[in-house]
C-alpha cells in the first residue's frame, strides 16, 4: 500500500490495486477564516497551499468522506471531483449531502462495504472526550474511521477524528491493523480542549498495537491544530516510538 499525505486530513492511499482520495479539501491557502471559538483565531485556512496539483487528487478510483466538517470536505473540492466519482459516506445525513451537491454514486459505509474486492468496514469514533461532547456536541457532531482489508494487504485503519477512546481500543483489539492513520495534530477549541488525537493519545495507540506502523496526519495546516511534527517527532524520540511511528510532511508517500 501508500499513503500520500497531502494536506490536513487529506490523504491518497493506493489500497488492494485502486487509489482512494480521503477528505478532500481542495482550497486555496488563507480561503477560509479560522473556525470560531478555536485557538489561533487570528490566522486563516487552510494555512498552507496544496503540496501537489489537484489533477493528481483527482487521479484515483474512489472518495471517502469520514464526515463533512469544512477542513474534511469543501466546496472547492465538492466543484472539482467529477459527479460521477464513487464516494464514500459515513451516514445518511451526509450522503443525502453528497447527493444533494450532484454527486451520482454515493454510498454509506456499513460493516462490510464491498469496493473492487476491497472491503471498507466503518468504526466508530469521538470528535473529543465526554465533556467535550456534553458541552458541544451539536458541533462536533458524528464521525467515524474505515478499516481497509483485502488478500493481499495489511489491513489499514483510518481512525478519522476522534481522541484515544474506547472506540479506537476496539477497533484495535477487533481488527489488529498492521498500518494505523492517526489524525494527531491535537486540533483545541478553547475552554473545551482537544478534539482529536494529541502526542500522549498518539502513545496510547502505540502500545496498544504494538505491531503496527503509525502514520501521524491531520497537522500544520489549520488554524486550531496546535501540535506540531518537530513537537512530535521530539515526542516520539524522547519515548522510543521512532521505529514504528511515521510523521511525513505534505506531499510526502510512505510506501508500507
């Protein structure tokens, strides 16, 4: 498999012999204003430009969306994908949003969603911790990660964003992936904390899964994430996780 991180959430993995774009958000840098009520309000998203050209996105067999909050799905990205392309929801709130946008083959991904021999199974996550959803819940809404099987693979789990959960130790403990996507750039909305995965949830998957490659994504790239990869990788040096946790930059491909 490869795992292109291109921006933020956004990613290009080639999987079981198709290419599969992951939370397209195709906008300029500085499209957007920083989401309110977040930290480092005063600068505007994405905050850095795409790594490589748009064509290159759109060069791959299918979409998936794991939710549609604005830094995962945009309407510069919602334009330029072909109506036609196969895309991947997490439910059908958002595939009736997809649908609506003109989206011609939209389907929701259930437990064992069938792709070209590719099986995509969603789990579940939380978009922060309990209090965090007690207090704005509304907001951070529903979400979820998708497991990735075929023959010929490793399976691969894209946890999506959530924090370190009882979620996540499930679906570690059920389906023991050997390649783990971790949305790690400990986005902070204030006076509620992180609302995905930092450093220290980061660690928490790397003993749970002491046979997989980490791969960190979701970071530097907007206004609310604050964990950065020199932090990270300073982290991950200080703890002995180097070997088995990869933080590539935009652009970067990790072939595993």
């Amino acid at each position: 498999m490869k795992f292109m991180q291109v921006r933020n959430a956004t990613a290009r993995i080639e999987y079981g012999g198709k290419r599969f774009l992951i939370d397209p958000v195709f906008a300029d840098k500085g499209a957007y204003p920083a989401f309110a009520g977040t930290v480092n309000g005063h600068l505007r998203n994405p905050l850095v430009d795409l790594p490589v050209p748009v064509e290159t996105l759109l060069d791959v067999d299918a979409v998936i969306v794991t939710h549609t909050h604005l830094d995962h799905w945009d309407d510069a990205a919602k334009n330029q994908i072909p109506k036609q392309m196969p895309v991947f929801a997490q439910n059908e709130k958002d595939a009736a949003g997809l649908r609506g946008a003109g989206f011609t083959d939209v389907t929701v991904i259930t437990e064992q969603t069938d792709f070209a021999g590719i099986t995509l199974i969603k789990t579940s996550g939380q978009h922060g911790s309990d209090a965090a959803m007690a207090k704005l819940g509304d907001r951070l809404g529903e979400v979820c990660g998708v497991l990735f099987r075929h023959p010929d693979e490793n399976p691969l789990y894209l946890a999506g964003d959530t924090v370190w959960n009882r979620h996540v130790a499930d679906a570690l403990r059920e389906y023991k992936p050997g390649v783990i996507v971790l949305n790690c750039g400990d986005a902070q909305i204030i006076g509620i904390g992180s609302i995905i995965m930092g450093k220290e949830d980061v660690y928490e998957v790397w003993k749970a899964a002491p046979d997989a490659t980490i791969i960190a994504s979701h970071m530097e790239a907007m206004n609310h994430a604050v964990l950065s990869r020199k932090e990270l990788r300073d982290f991950l040096k200080e703890n002995g996780m180097m070997q088995r946790v990869l933080v590539p930059e935009d652009g970067e491909t990790c072939e595993l």
